[in-house]
C-alpha cells in the first residue's frame, strides 16, 4: 500500500470524496481554520496520473461554512458536486443547514462548476452523498426538519423530492451520516449513529419502489462511512473506528457481508486521531482511498490541524477464491 499526500496547508483539510471522470481524477474536501469553524470552502484537486495533483477550483459561500462536499457522476455523463451550508446567522435552528448542488459544465474548452443550485427541499436538511440507482438518484438527509431521517429521490440530482420520511430505524438512537450503494436491484444503506460510548452502524437495504426497509445492527461504530462494490462482488466499508476506552481513532478498511451484517477488517490506513471520511475509486487493480488525518504518518506529529491523502491498495486476488487480499 503506497499513501501520497494530496494536501496540506496551516488550515483544517477534511471530509473527502474522489472520482475519476472522463479520464481524469478528482478529489474534494473542505478547508477551514479549525474542524468546526464557519468558513469552510471547498477545494477541488485534479490530476491525470493520480500521482500529480492541482488545485481546479474553491468553492465558498459568503455566511455560510461549505461542508461534506461529495461527488456523483450521472447516467448520462455529468458530474455533479455537492455540499452542506452551515449558516452562521439564521433566522431558526431548523434552517441552519441547507443542501446546495453544483454542475461541471464546459466553457471556452476549461471545465467550471455551474451556479449553485438550491431547490424547494434544501432548507433544514442536510443531504450527505448522492447514489445513482436504476437511472435515479438517491441521497439520505438529516439535521433540520429530517432529525428522523429521509431518503430523497431525484431524476438529475439537483432537484429532489422527498420519498421516504422517518426513515431511519431507530428514532432514540441519533442516526445521522449515510452511504448508499446499488447492486442493481438492491439499495443499501449504511448508517452512522452516535449514542454514549458509541453507536453501532445499521445496515439497511430495499428493492422495488424502496418504501419498506430491512434495517440490522452492525457490530461497530462507523464514522464517515463509505460503502463500495468491489470488481470481484466483494463489498468493501470505509470509515472511522473509535477506540472508546482509549478514544483513540483510525480510518479503518473493513470487508462487509451484506447479508449477515458481518465486518472483517481488511486494513487500516495512517491516520491518527481527527481522521477518516473516504472517497474510493476502483481502477486498474488498485483501490483508490482518499481520506483525511490529524497525522502525516499514524501517530501523533504535535500538529493541530489535518491534511488529506491518497492511499493506493493494490488488489491482488488469492490463489484460491475471488477475493481480494
């Protein structure tokens, strides 16, 4: 496993998310003064090797903190961005987190981000992360108005409706950051939750019209959670693990039986304490991790802030199964 650092500054680099997109790569995060503060922006990196990367663009927003910056790509080829504002003056505590959206669009032969997008739905939600499903695009929001969850659906991943209120299982457990994941006729849902000495994860999926739920408990607390289908059907969960008894932290790799709910770890990447929130790409053999971390090397470097990274696993498949080492 090789680990590149993609970005480090004197301010708070996290919350990461990559793609690859007509031949060239991305990777967003947030950058700003400290890991809660109110002036978030979003930074975009490109690169052609994923080996050599640039600033593309910076994203702000005048009152608000840009945070959670994810990226989807459409059926019908188009890039879509997008992120959470946090206000910092808002009229009601509802309305302090809003969903935005933006468009990759060709100008004069150089790739720019559209005007921002907000539509009837993006007051008091916070919609973390876009899955494309059957020709649909599906995002869980929390926060606002959906403190007890809602699955939205949207043709073009800009304009949403609600599809699914109440939506997370248990309404006493805090349910909040959601990955969602397509096999074609199944969507599946993995949910961070937040409760003293930690909340187990819960796994959920559904087919047809996605109206009824089949939600289980997973037997760890995953932070930032990222769900990925490898080439060889294997499904691969990225996340942070919190040590509770220790609060120590990691961004860990875990193998995931979806059926059973059962986690294998697979690996754990350099990381230290404010860390984790992947983006993973597969592509010629290797798995693509981009994530962020309080410490260059794994252990703690007397540094307050955190830089983002690219971790490089190479998949090798053992001699006897499909899976990969």
């Amino acid at each position: 496993m090789q680990v590149i650092p993609l970005w480090q500054s004197e301010n708070h680099s996290a919350f990461t998310d990559l793609s690859f997109f007509n031949g060239q790569w991305f990777c967003v995060f947030r950058e700003g003064s400290t890991h809660m503060s109110l002036d978030g922006q979003i930074v975009v990196l490109s690169s052609n090797d994923a080996k050599t990367w640039q600033e593309h663009s910076r994203l702000s927003w005048q009152g608000g903190d840009l945070r959670d910056p994810k990226l989807s790509i459409r059926p019908d080829n188009e890039l879509i961005l997008t992120a959470g504002i946090r206000w910092a003056v808002y009229s009601m505590a509802k309305s302090r987190l809003y969903s935005v959206a933006w468009k990759l669009e060709q100008q004069l032969g150089e790739s720019i981000w559209s005007q921002p997008l907000l539509d009837v739905t993006s007051e008091g939600t916070w919609r973390w992360a876009v899955t494309w499903h059957q020709g649909k695009a599906y995002s869980v929001g929390y926060g606002g108005n959906d403190l007890n969850g809602c699955l939205y659906r949207s043709d073009d991943g800009l304009h949403w409706q609600k599809w699914v209120e109440d939506f997370f299982p248990d309404l006493q457990v805090f349910t909040n950051e959601s990955s969602l994941l397509s096999d074609g006729e199944n969507l599946w849902c993995l949910s961070r939750r937040d409760a003293p000495n930690g909340g187990k994860a819960v796994l959920a999926n559904s087919t047809g019209r996605l109206k009824n739920w089949n939600w289980q408990v997973l037997a760890k607390h995953i932070g930032g959670p990222k769900l990925v289908t490898l080439s060889n059907g294997e499904c691969v969960v990225a996340g942070r693990y919190i040590n509770f008894k220790r609060w120590t932290a990691k961004t860990n790799l875990y193998k995931l039986n979806k059926n059973t709910g059962r986690l294998k770890l697979w690996r754990t990447l350099p990381s230290y304490g404010d860390c984790s929130y992947p983006g993973m790409v597969e592509k010629d053999e290797k798995l693509y991790v981009s994530y962020y971390s309080s410490s260059r090397f794994g252990k703690e470097d007397n540094a307050p802030q955190a830089n983002v990274f690219l971790a490089v696993i190479p998949l090798i498949q053992t001699k006897r199964s499909r899976s990969f080492k």
